[in-house]
C-alpha cells in the first residue's frame, strides 16, 4: 500500500547530496530504492518535485516521500489469468500452460504469472509455499504441470519428485541426426562458470539424468521423445545441447546451429504426466497433445525436410 513519509532535513545534514540525507533518515529502506522514488518525483521538497538524487540539501527543508511496494512485495498478488485446467480436486490442480507464462514471479517478470493465477483461481493456495508450484515449466516451455492444493499434498508431490516417483515425459525438436535411435544422459548440471543465465554440465553440478528416444528423424533435426528422470532448471535443453543435439528454436543453448525452419521458442512440450495421488495413493495420468505452433513445426519438418 502506497503512504506518504514527511520529515525535516535536519541542520547537520547542510550540505549532503539528497539521496544520501534520506538514507540516513530513512535507514529502513536502501538507497537504489529512495534514488528510484526521486528519479520517478516521488520525493517532494517544499512540495516541488525533487530536481535529482544528486541536489544538495541544507537542513529545514520540508520533505514528502511517496513510499511504493518494491515489485518483489507485490508479486505474490491473484491476477485474473486464465488457466487451462485438466483435472482437479481437492489435493491437486493439473494443468496445460501455454508457451509464454512464466511459472512464478522473478526479476523481469514481477506480475503475470502462473503463481499470479493460481492465487486468483484458489485462494487458500496463498499459505502454501510458492502457491503450491512443486515442479516448474521454463517460460517458453508448454504443457503440464501438477500443483498442491493443500500442505500435505504439497509434501507428499515434493517427496515424490524427489524419489523420481513422478514421471513427465516431453516431446522435443533436436538439431542434427542422432547415430542411437535411443539413449539415456546422466550428466550433472550446475550454473555455468561464466555466463550466470545460463546452466551447464559442470563437474560440481546436481546429478541430472534424461532418458531420450527418437520418434521421427529428419534430414537435420528429429522428433525425439524425453523423460527425466531428475528435474534441474533447463536439463533438457542443457542435455541435449550437450550431446550435441541442442533444441530447435532454443536462444540460449543453440549457438551457431543452423535450424531447418523457424521457431518462435525452445521446441519443448509436456506430454505426459504420471503420479500417485496424495490423498488416495491411486495412479493417476495425464497426456496434453501439443500446441499448434509445435504442431505446424512437425508438419513442416514432415514436409520439407524429411529424409
């Protein structure tokens, strides 16, 4: 909630930039925050916009300081966002997201979010952690996704994903011709040494393991089908890229490969999920057919550039 703080430059500050008087005043907020509220004119001397964080001050100015949420104090509102929902009870919410809903709020992307929309579609989801997100899709990635509903659930789909008593099964579009019709990776993933928006098979990294078959190979990609059997951020993308295979369409892990045609994100769908129910302990499944843009991938590649 936005409230308005007013106070008086003391004497002793004669003399100091701005920003650095109001970061004494106002310890409790960090000075990138109160120079953001001035560059924006949310302070106020003598009831004028502040010229710059830079002005100095000399003690007796009146001053107003509008005081905003930072967006990490508001992300975790409910917003009005549709959901594809494919099953639901009282334990778990199954649902297909879309390519281009990012799961949970992060830096850039503070407000629109799947977490945003499962507060807005089941309130009490409010006291879980994460609103009950327990595994997560990267934003480009489609397809489904199981969330807790309640704290037992919750606890019980974290153990399971643990246990790799969960299975989620993908389809994916890989450059190049692969010499195995099928295969497994198991290589650790951690974040890359250099580039920190990135992940990579590293030394030091988290055990990571995927399972692969190939469902269709083309004259310079194919059609593969991957289970994982652990769930590190980006393991398929960084598996596969690894072998040699990076995705089709894929911005951060492709490099210089040449795709046959274009796409407009990572080629990267859930196909299947499969787990236990936490209430009733019963094997429960899931299939999700891909979207129309993975669908018009398959077709163009079937038509122009099958072997």
């Amino acid at each position: 909630m936005t409230q308005t703080r007013q106070l008086t430059i003391p004497p002793e500050h004669a003399g100091k930039r701005l920003d650095q008087s109001l970061a004494e005043l106002l310890p409790e907020f960090s000075r990138a925050r109160l120079q953001t509220w001035i560059d924006q004119g949310e302070v106020r001397l003598g009831g004028v916009p502040a010229a710059s964080r830079k002005q100095k001050v000399w003690g007796g100015e009146r001053v107003e300081v509008v005081v905003t949420p930072s967006p990490e104090e508001t992300a975790y509102q409910a917003e009005a966002i549709g959901l594809n929902v494919v099953y639901e009870d009282e334990d778990i919410l199954v649902i297909d997201k879309p390519a281009g809903l990012v799961t949970h709020p992060g830096a850039g992307n503070w407000a629109g979010t799947l977490l945003n929309a499962l507060l807005h579609h089941a309130p009490a989801a409010a006291a879980l952690p994460r609103a009950g997100i327990v595994h997560r899709l990267d934003k480009d990635t489609s397809g489904l996704m199981v969330v807790a509903k309640t704290l037992t659930a919750h606890t019980r789909l974290v153990r399971d994903l643990q246990a790799r008593a969960v299975t989620r099964v993908y389809w994916a579009v890989a450059l190049g011709r692969f010499e195995r019709s099928e295969g497994q990776i198991e290589a650790p993933i951690g974040r890359h040494p250099t580039q920190r928006v990135k992940m990579a098979v590293v030394e030091q990294g988290k055990p990571a393991l995927t399972y692969w078959r190939v469902l269709r190979q083309y004259a310079r990609a194919a059609w593969l089908e991957c289970r994982l059997a652990t769930g590190r951020t980006h393991q398929i993308r960084v598996h596969l890229a690894h072998l040699g295979h990076p995705l089709l369409g894929d911005p951060v892990y492709t490099g210089r490969a040449r795709a046959p045609c274009a796409f407009g994100r990572q080629a990267l769908h859930a196909v299947r999920l499969g787990l236990e129910h936490p209430r009733s302990g019963l094997a429960m499944a899931w299939e999700s057919p891909p979207p129309a843009d993975f669908q018009q991938l398959l077709s163009d590649l079937e038509r122009t550039d099958v072997t």
